[in-house]
C-alpha cells in the first residue's frame, strides 16, 4: 500500500470517528396520529446528520402527562397545539422554540369505493342513514367537523343522523368498516403515498372549519441538546413538508 493511498484511509477514518464523536442523540415524544411520517422524516435526519433518533409514540395526552410527571423527551411533536402550549406556558419547555408543523385536512370519507363525490354532494343530497363524526368536545377535530355542517347551513337536517365517536377506538372501529357509511375524519387517517388508500373522500375546503394545528416544542429538558435543535430546525425544511403531504397533512 503506498503512502498517499495509506493517508487517504487515514483521513477517511478520521472524519468518520469525528462524525461519530459529534453525533448525537434525540428522544422524541410524537404523536401516535402522525408517527408514520415521522418515521421517515427521523430516517431521512440520522442519515444525514449521524444523531440518532429515538421516539416514543403514545397520544398527545399521554405524551403531554408524562412530561408533566418528569419523563425526560427533548423535543414533543404533538397532534394538537393546545398542549404545547401549555407546557411552554408553565416553563416545561423552551419559550419561542414552538411552531406549526403540520395542519390536519378534514375530510367526508366512506368506506364505498365511489359513494362520496369530490364535490361533497353526497353530505348536502342528505340520502345517507347516519353521519359518523368526532364529539365535538374532543380534540382534534371534532368542532371543525361540526362548523362544517353549520356553514353549509346543514345542522337540522343531519342532525337526527349523528352518530359520535368518543375515542380512538371509535375511529378505528369506524375505519375498518363499521355499519355507518359515512363520517367525518381527517384525510391522514386513509391517506397515504399521496393517494387515498381505499372507499371514497371528500377533501373540505379549508374555508369551511378552523386551521386544525399540529405544534412542536423543544422541552426544558432539551434545551442543551443540539441533536434537539437540530432536527427542530430540520422538521421546517422543505423535503418534510413533501412527506407530510404524502401522508395527508398540510404544511
């Protein structure tokens, strides 16, 4: 082997083991409504910077709990901007590191290839038996659901035909083909690689309920981390604004 061939393995080494010694580490507590684009956007990041990635996945409510009662994240990428915001209120996580990620899209969905149109006909022609739709007490979009319905002027005539879901269980029940034909989710919950995977939508224009937001924070117990703000920083980037909306979500 010759000298200058010996130098470049050399150097070569050197920088891998200074990439390494560099690398760190970031815990991210994300929500369980988003965590298959988040998969592939922290795949994306420890490719490319060499920290690595460790989520935790749960709801936002439990996620937010845990960070309540101490459980060390550095950043949390939740499925509301409610809580966030409640943490950056009580000094648990770092003021103004906290923006919109992402924004949920509702949509009118049924199970029937072909039953809803994609001018949303289908929910003012009011032929349908029972609207399935979130409480609208809950988070995330169980009011927007319901401003639809009043902005088109609707509520009387659907009202007898409401049923709601209380939980996320619910939800999935309903996804998997329940009896009720047609309900209000957001389009991530049947959308995926740019396309709806399966039945019929309607995408609502946004006109008709409120932005549905989505926050992340980086946490008190981050606020040291530079993996953490690195892939805060990262998250605003254009690539992960082309996998969020492969998944359902806007930008």
């Amino acid at each position: 082997m010759n000298a200058l061939l010996k130098f470049f393995i050399a150097a070569m080494l050197a920088g891998m083991v200074g990439a390494a010694a560099r690398a760190g580490q970031v815990q991210i507590a994300v929500a369980t409504n988003v965590v298959a684009p988040i998969r592939v956007i922290a795949d994306d990041f420890q490719r490319k910077t060499g920290n690595v990635v460790v989520l935790s996945v749960a709801p936002t409510s439990q996620l937010y709990a845990q960070i309540e009662q101490g459980v060390h994240y550095d950043v949390f990428v939740a499925g509301n901007d409610v809580l966030p915001a409640r943490l950056e209120a009580a000094r648990k996580a770092v003021p103004g590191t906290r923006y919109t990620y992402a924004t949920r899209v509702l949509a009118l969905w049924s199970p029937r290839q072909g039953y809803v149109d994609p001018q949303g006909d289908v929910l003012k022609d009011n032929q349908f038996n029972r609207l399935s739709i979130t409480s609208p007490d809950l988070l995330p979009y169980g009011r927007p659901a319901m401003q639809v319905i009043d902005r088109l002027g609707l509520r009387s005539a659907v009202t007898g035909k409401l049923v709601e879901r209380r939980n996320a269980s619910d939800t999935r029940r309903f996804l998997s083909g329940s009896n009720t034909e047609l309900g209000f989710v957001t389009l991530s919950h049947v959308y995926k690689n740019s396309r709806v995977e399966r039945g019929s939508v309607w995408i609502v224009p946004t006109s008709l309920y409120d932005p549905i937001r989505q926050d992340a924070i980086l946490l008190e117990t981050g606020k040291e981390n530079l993996a953490a703000r690195s892939f805060l920083f990262y998250l605003k980037g254009p690539k992960v604004g082309q996998i969020m909306r492969a998944y359902g979500f806007h930008r």
